[in-house]
C-alpha cells in the first residue's frame, strides 16, 4: 500500500489559508497555531481529508479562560480553545487554537469532521459558556440541568465550604439538616 | 429461670422481643448495590473473599432499593447525582439504615467545591460514618459492626418513627 509521503503541516496550511493563521508558537516540538475561529472548519477538514497530512484522531478539546484578559498577539482574546489533534499515519500531533471574544464567545463546531467532538464541546459549553453554532445538542453535560452559571471560568467563585470552627458551626450546620449525633 | 429450667431438653428460649428482631435484623441486613466511586472498589473487595462480609450477614447486594435494608454511600456524591440518592433512599422500605462510608461521603473529602455535596447528610440521615480514603475493607467491617451494636441498643419506642 502506497503511503503518501509527510508533508510539513505548517508549510502546508500557510499557503492553502494565509489569512486565517494568527500566531505561530513552537516549544520543543510542540506546534502550535492560533487560527481565525470562522476558518476553524475549513482547516480541520483540509488537515483530515489530505494525504501527507491524514490529522484523523481528535485527542482533545480544551478551553482556557485567561482572565484578567489583556490583548496580546498570542492571546488576542479571553477565552481560548486548543483543538489537540495526532496523526495515526505519521505518528505527529498538532494544537490549533481558537480564540473567542469576551461577550459572546461563538465558535463553528467541528462534529462533521471528527464526530468525537459531540461531548466535548457539550463539555466545553457546560463549563466554560463558549457556545458552538450548529451543534445538535447544546445541553449541560456535568452540571445540573438547572445549573445558573459556568463554574470554570476565573471569575466564577470555587463553591468551598469554610473550615468549621466553633464560630460558624450554626451556619454550616444548616446545610446539612440531617446530620445528628444519634437518630 | 422460669419457664425454660421447668422445660427441660424441649429446646426453648425465652427472650424479650426487642432482642429477637434486632437480631433478625442485624443478622440479614442486606445492602443497595451502590458504589459511586473508588470506595465502591474496596466495598467490592469487603464483599468478596478474604474480607468476606457474607459473614456478617450481608450475603449479597440487592439491585432494587424496595428489597435492601442498608444502603452504603461509597464515593463521592455529585450535585447532579444528589437527587437520584434522595430518591433510591425514599423508595427503600422501613427499617433503614445508612452508612456513609469514606470521606466524600462523611464530609466532602478533598472535593471542597462546587460540584461535590459536602457531606451525604446534606440529603439523605447517616447512622455510621466511616473515615478514610478509602477505608479498609477492615475499616468498613468495623463500621458495619457499629452499625449491628447500634441496632441491637434499639428500643420498642423507637420502631414505629
């Protein structure tokens, strides 16, 4: 069977979309590129259906919440997504990121080329409020369905419950109606 | 004394009934099959040989909460789970005990946030707690032990609650 031979995918999605490509950032032979989050399809698809560059297991999607936001050229906004892809073929991995703005964070979602996708950006919306415009089911994976808030952005408090001392033990004993010594 | 000494060979007892159903009730107390997470591991362990607790009476786990009379929360329990629990526990029939068995479910654990009920007894009356992450399947023994020891101090007063 004739494999095709590796293409470079840096090479490759510079010069089939030069515009979409924000930032370029390798470390220890890790790439990364941040793209445009309207191009997101197009580039997922062309990294999948190429040969030389058959990107056809999706790892991971991970979201980042880089609050207080300060726009850089690495970090144009507040919310960020790594697309983690690899390469069974060629035994490579690569990370696109994605970057969405702070009001309302849209990004396409990508389940018609790597349907895997399904969960984990019903995970990502869950958690992190990014929304994915047409994905079949926007519903809340881990939370409560009736759930107010995205608990893993900066912003949003940790839930802990205080150290019980002798000074707020009446308080935290109301949420814990039935805790007794003997019952 | 009494009758029993005028009996003779006849095999007969006399006790009160309070000891007679606390000790039907400790000797066959058979659990809800529910592990939630890793303590559900070393109460599968406690179950099965060598920390065997068919010895102490639970011969088996019951899959349906109207046939179990002890329910062990083992593992930590979700916001999304705290529901479900409250119902399994509603739908069990009187007489029913819990136990909470290792930290997430006595306290919380090392899950201080949101998504973790602090403590199974924000829901559901705990009888024993078990410390440990998880317990030993000697810990879990002796906190079913515990439990036994507190059933048998059960007074008439106290059944119909």
């Amino acid at each position: 069977m004739q494999i095709a031979p590796a293409l470079d995918p840096l090479q490759s999605l510079q010069e089939k979309f030069p515009e979409a490509i924000v930032f370029i950032k390798t470390f220890r032979e890790e790439l990364t590129i941040v793209v445009q989050p309207n191009a997101i399809l197009e580039i997922m698809t062309y990294l999948r259906n190429t040969p030389g560059l058959v990107y056809n297991f999706l790892s991971d999607i991970s979201s980042v919440d880089y609050y207080p936001h300060t726009p850089s050229e690495e970090r144009p906004e507040r919310y960020g997504v790594s697309y983690h892809i690899y390469s069974m073929l060629y035994n490579r991995r690569l990370r696109i990121k994605v970057f969405a703005a702070e009001d309302e964070p849209v990004i396409p979602t990508i389940i018609s080329v790597y349907p895997g996708a399904n969960w984990l950006e019903r995970e990502i919306l869950d958690l992190m409020g990014i929304r994915f415009e047409g994905h079949p089911d926007q519903r809340r994976l881990l939370m409560p369905d009736d759930w107010n808030g995205h608990p893993a952005r900066r912003d949003v408090p940790m839930g802990k419950e205080m150290v019980q001392f002798s000074f707020n033990v009446e308080d935290i004993m109301k949420h814990k109606p039935h805790a007794s010594s003997s019952n | 004394m009494g009758i029993s000494s005028k009996l003779g060979n006849l095999g007969l007892v006399t006790t009160t009934l309070e000891t007679a159903v606390n000790w039907g009730r400790t000797g066959a107390m058979w659990p809800l099959l529910f592990g939630l997470a890793c303590c559900a591991i070393e109460m599968m362990s406690t179950q099965a040989s060598d920390y065997d607790m068919s010895r102490f009476g639970m011969e088996l786990n019951r899959a349906s909460p109207r046939q179990s009379d002890l329910i062990i929360v083992a593992g930590r329990v979700t916001r999304k789970m705290a529901p479900v629990v409250r119902q399994l526990y509603d739908q069990m029939a009187d007489p029913k005990w819990v136990i909470a068995m290792g930290d997430c479910a006595s306290c919380g654990g090392v899950y201080n946030n949101y998504a973790v009920v602090q403590g199974v007894d924000e829901i559901i009356p705990v009888d024993v707690y078990i410390a440990g992450c998880p317990p030993r399947p000697e810990q879990l023994i002796h906190g079913v032990l515990t439990l036994h020891e507190k059933i048998k101090t059960e007074r008439i007063r106290n059944w119909a609650s």
